[in-house]
C-alpha cells in the first residue's frame, strides 16, 4: 500500500457540535468578510461552520451534504483566502486553483460564487466547458486564472491541446463526486489528478459516498479530515412536502392549477421530451414557460437560466440536468410532475427550493403507475409525505403486463420517439453525458438503387465501345 493510501486509511473524522457563529469569527481576510456581508450572509451553515476552519488548516477534507446546505462557500471562501495570504509575491497569471464540476450548470454557479466572493481582490476565475467552441477559451487561457473551474471532458481536451498548465496547482477541488461517478467520469478526473502536483490541498464533496468515490478519495487525498451535514438522505426542514396522487392525464390540468398561485415554480418531468410537451401545454393556457435539457443548445439554456433566476420568466420545466446546479434565491415552489424513479434525485430536486434556511414548498404528482417510485422515496427520506387526494391501490402483476403491452400497441404518433445517443441518461460520449454538448449527427446510409448500380452518377457502361474510352470489363 501507497503512503497516500496509508494516510487516507487513517482519515480521522471531523465532526462541529459547536454553535454556529458568525463569519467574523471564523478568521477570512477582511475583502472576503465584505464580500461576505454584501451577499446578505449572516451567519454559517453547519457545512461552512465545520469546514471553513479545517480548509484553513491545510487539511485534505471529505465533505458529505446534499445540494442546498451552502457546499460552494464551505471550499471557495477558506481557499480564497489561503491564496491572498499564501500569494504574497505570487504572480496571478498562474492557475493556481482547480475546480472540477460534473456539468456546466454547476460549474458556471461555482464560477459565479467565486467571483462575487473574490470581487474585492485581484483573484481572477474563469469557467471552461463544453458545449462551446474552445477557440475564445483558448484565447482567454493565454492568462491564465488563479481559479479554474472547469467540467471533466473540456478540461482533457485543453490539456490534449497544451492551452492550459496544471504544474501550479495548490488546491484541488471535486464537487459532486458521486455525480461524477453517475455520469461515468471517475476514470477522467482520475487522469486529471494525476497531472497535480503532488504537494497540494485536495477537497471532495459529494452528497452520496459510494464505493468508487471511498476509492478514489483513498488514493489522491492525503490524511483527509471528514464532515457529514445533512446527508442526501434527509430532505430539508423549511420544505413543506405533499403529494397528490392524480391520473396521468389529469396531470396537467392540476399543474396548471398549481402554477396560477405561485409566483416562480421549477417543474421537473422524467425526459426531454415531457419537458417539451408540457411546455407546450402550459403555452395553451396562457402561461409562458421555458424548457432546460440536454438537447437545448448551451446559449439556449443559459438565457432561459439567465432569465428565471432574475425573474423574468416565471416558470422552468427542466429534466434532472437542472436538479443540480440551479442556484435561484427564495424559489417558491418545485413541482414534480413525474417522480423520478432514482429516490436519491427526489432529494436533489426539492432542494432547489428552501436553500439556506428560506421556507420552500416541493408538489408531487403521483399515478398509480408511480406508486413504487413514492415508497422508495419515503423509504430514503424516512419522512412520510403529506397526502392530498385517495391513494390508488398499486399495479397487480397482470395489470403492470397490460399496461406495457398497452404502451408498445399504441400508434407511434401518440408516444416519443425513443432517442437514439441522445438522453439524459448517461451513455453515450464523454461530452453527452456531462450535458457539455449536443450528440453528433449520425451517417446517413445511402440507399442502394434498384439494380445494384451506385446511387450516385448515370449508370457506368462494363463493356468498352467505340469512343467510350473504356476498357472492357473495367468501370471508369
């Protein structure tokens, strides 16, 4: 065994039973304190309260919260302000600080978050990921950033392309490991910490640990101090949950409904193309809606973010791309029109709303044919959710077969056609799966002509005549 993986062996867990304070007592520069107050902070989560300190330190930290619990100013405002007391003399051309988030939603939030901590400095951030050209980041790479944040799959390529150097590095930072791990990208930020130095602070987050993530915190952190604070499998307090149990056709009427009494509402469907459906459906009753997915371009996506987190557009239907990442300030309402049939991503959902102590309410909508996904989510949360309307008796074996062969009988122009390399489940290429860009058109097969002759061009002559400058038996 690796001293490295000795010394993670030996991880001691770090646990805060100490009351929160205030952010002055937690000894950041005085820049980062005014940034601090001007953000309306008041007083630090549980997971800033118990890591700011630690980051502070020097130590390696493994850190295990869900979305919502305040993780990005947990690792941005102590490694802030390590590089302004630690730079001294230092120049701020010099990448000195990487980020690695799983998709461009999150990593944009995160290079926000920096920015506006860091704004009364000179510490200067920038975002890289797919689903762009690299040619403007290339450019802007010419001076390099103190901060990078950056998704897996463009990261790699920069490097493939030398545009970027990682030999300066002092602070590594993973946030959503496990997401990481979901969309298969384990095997790239291992090759990404591979190119560290090896003398650096590393810092891993994830709401969940799995197996792979224990691995790979075993091998590239060293001696790692642990916090845990508000586990994926606890849901927010200030959220008020409830479901409605309705058929799936009367979904969208009791969407509509909902919609006319809040003011902002996130709504969450299981695919893109439900997202899409229901956009359309909300557009007929007179409420105006925008679309988030994997299959909306990266200026799309950003504009219609852009514009519900100022609030000029009231109403998102996102698929679970938005369920992490999406940082808007007192969100009313999420409403689940489909339950996601992964509990852990339930949790992730409603955590849009309630974020730092705000009261927030999270709507479900459940069929009979979604019974199985509500008790797992029940299960997961130990909470059981307040009920609104008769809950159905779930599927017998016989009927959940008629169903499906129900489903596969209907004409194909009253279901979705199935998406080929396109989803937002993770298969497909490096850059799909991160949400970091549209799949590649595919080949189109020529058809072949009646008679074997090529499709392309008049027939070709096999026999050589007088004056067709061919040779017999030879096709020009």
């Amino acid at each position: 065994m690796s001293t490295k993986k000795q010394n993670s062996a030996r991880a001691v867990d770090a646990v805060s039973d100490q009351p929160l304070g205030d952010f002055e007592s937690l000894d950041l520069a005085k820049e980062l304190r005014q940034a601090v107050r001007e953000a309306g902070y008041k007083r630090p989560t549980p997971i800033q309260q118990a890591a700011i300190p630690l980051v502070l330190s020097g130590s390696d930290l493994i850190g295990c919260a869900q979305t919502g619990t305040g993780k990005t100013a947990a690792f941005a405002l102590p490694i802030l302000n390590r590089l302004l007391m630690d730079g001294r003399g230092k120049s701020n051309d010099l990448i000195r600080t990487l980020v690695l988030a799983p998709t461009r939603e999150l990593a944009a939030q995160i290079g926000a978050s920096f920015e506006s901590y860091a704004k009364k400095t000179r510490l200067r951030t920038m975002v890289v990921f797919g689903g762009v050209k690299k040619g403007p980041q290339v450019n802007a790479l010419r001076r390099p950033p103190a901060i990078l944040v950056a998704t897996p799959g463009r990261l790699l390529d920069l490097l493939s392309d030398r545009a970027l150097s990682l030999s300066e590095v002092e602070y590594a930072v993973l946030d959503e490991a496990d997401r990481m791990l979901d969309m298969g990208f384990i095997h790239d930020v291992r090759r990404i910490l591979s190119t560290l130095p090896k003398q650096r602070q590393t810092l891993l987050f994830s709401a969940t640990m799995p197996r792979e993530v224990e691995k790979l915190a075993a091998q590239f952190l060293d001696c790692p101090q642990r916090i845990a604070v508000d586990p994926v499998s606890s849901t927010v307090e200030p959220i008020e949950q409830s479901v409605h149990f309705v058929e799936k056709r009367e979904k969208t009427g009791l969407l509509i409904e909902t919609l006319r009494s809040s003011s902002q509402a996130l709504v969450f469907t299981r695919t893109k193309h439900g997202a899409n459906k229901v956009v359309r459906q909300l557009a007929k009753a007179g409420i105006s809606a925008a679309a988030i997915h994997g299959n909306k371009s990266q200026s799309a996506r950003e504009t219609a973010l852009a514009a519900f987190k100022s609030g000029r557009t009231r109403i998102v239907v996102a698929t679970d791309l938005a369920s992490r990442g999406l940082d808007v300030k007192e969100l009313p309402l999420v409403v689940n029109y489909d339950l996601p049939n992964e509990p852990e991503v339930y949790v992730h959902r409603i955590g849009r709303t309630g974020r730092a102590g705000s009261v927030g309410t999270a709507v479900s909508f459940c069929s009979r044919e979604e019974l199985p996904y509500l008790g797992s989510i029940e299960k997961l949360t130990r909470r059981r959710l307040d009920r609104i309307g008769s809950e159905p008796k779930p599927l017998t074996g016989s009927e959940s077969r008629a169903e499906s062969r129900a489903s596969a009988a209907r004409p194909a122009t009253t279901r979705p056609a199935r998406p080929r390399r396109r989803s937002d489940r993770p298969y497909g290429n490096r850059s799909q799966q991160a949400g970091e860009g549209n799949a590649p058109p595919r080949r189109r097969r020529r058809a072949k002509p009646a008679g074997g002759r090529p499709s392309n061009g008049p027939p070709r002559s096999r026999r050589g005549g007088k004056g067709s400058g061919a040779r017999p038996g030879v096709e020009r």
